[in-house]
C-alpha cells in the first residue's frame, strides 16, 4: 500500500476536535486554557499570512487525551485549523492506527505525540510536527543534564514557565505556523493531481 493511500485510509476515520475533547477530561483544563492562548495569539496574525496558509490540505493530529503534550498542542492547531476554511483537520487516537501507521509516523524509534502531518489533498505527505516544542526539548535536556531524582526532576519541571501554558501555547503555535505555512507553500507550486506523478528531467 503506497503511503497516501495509509494517510488516506487512517484519515478517514477521524474525528473532529469537538468529539475529541469529549473523550476524556484529565487535562481539560490545560487544554481550555492552551485553547484561550491560542485564540488570542491567532488574532494577532495578519490577514495576510492567514491567506496565504489557507490553501486546501489534509491535516492530521496523532493524539491521545491522557497525555499532557497532547494536552498542550492538540487545541493549538485545532484552533488555527478553525480558522483556515481550506484545512480538513483530524484527530486520531494511537489505539486505532494500523500497525504500519505505528511504523510510518515513529520519531526515533518511538510513537511520540501529538504528531500534526500536514498532506496535500492526495494524501501526499508535505510536512509534519511532533510532540513539543524544540525550546523545550532543551529545558528537559538541561534538567536530565543534572542527574536528578525523578521527584526532583518533576519539581523542577513544574517551575519552568517555558514547560507550561501559556507559554508552551505560544510556543507550539508559532512552530506550527512556520511548518503550515511552508506546507502551503509547497502546495500553492506543487498543486495535487490526482494522477500518476511523472517526473520530467
């Protein structure tokens, strides 16, 4: 099976953001208040900009609700996914992806969520955005560089406000404008066909 045709099938049988949140509660109320940051920071975005990351793509979150990343970035792109008309935007839970989904999307050698992969309308694969910020990835190395105890370790993560909303918000939102918008722009000069690609040299 080609790999748009997996995008495709698995696409298919998401749900909306709405179902989504509906599914569990644990981090409701991180994920109202990363929802309110990223209402707010999307107002700030020019019209222009919003033009120019509104053409039409297939736009999948990998998630799940008992996860607090998740909790931190699935209602940033959902809410920039509202704002874009031109977005078919999905959510997927890791128990109902196929086995060569679970190989397809791995980061490192494991699943690792939310994943957003932003396809053109084929289900051709352009861009893709995984779990956190990079800002982040080097907070968490700064603090595993210090050798300490996993209690420790969970003290020091709760007083970084870089880790949490609104900053992780903020954060998230603009990694995922800069990844839409060249996954835009890829689409605005390379249009799907909806046919056999041939490469012309």
């Amino acid at each position: 099976m080609k790999k748009s045709e997996l995008f495709n099938k698995i696409f298919e049988k998401g749900i909306t953001y709405e179902e989504y949140i509906k599914k569990g509660d644990r981090y409701l109320e991180r994920m109202k208040n990363s929802w309110t940051t990223s209402k707010k920071e999307i107002n700030k975005i020019s019209q222009a900009q919003i033009s120019r990351m509104n053409e039409k793509m297939l736009v999948l979150c990998i998630a799940e609700n008992w996860c607090g990343d998740c909790a931190n970035g699935v209602p940033v792109i959902a809410k920039l996914a509202d704002v874009l008309d031109n977005w078919d935007f999905r959510i997927i839970g890791l128990n109902n992806l196929f086995k060569e989904m679970e190989m397809e999307y791995t980061t490192a050698g494991r699943m690792k969520i939310p994943i957003v992969i932003f396809a053109d309308e084929d289900g051709d694969e352009i861009m893709r955005w995984v779990e956190r910020p990079t800002r982040s990835y080097h907070l968490l190395g700064m603090l595993r560089n210090q050798n300490l105890s996993k209690e420790e370790f969970i003290e020091q993560y709760k007083t970084l406000d870089e880790l949490n909303t609104p900053s992780i918000s903020r954060e998230i939102l603009r990694e995922l404008i800069y990844v839409a918008d060249k996954a835009s722009s890829i689409v605005h000069l390379h249009p799907p066909t909806k046919k056999p690609k041939i490469l012309i040299h």
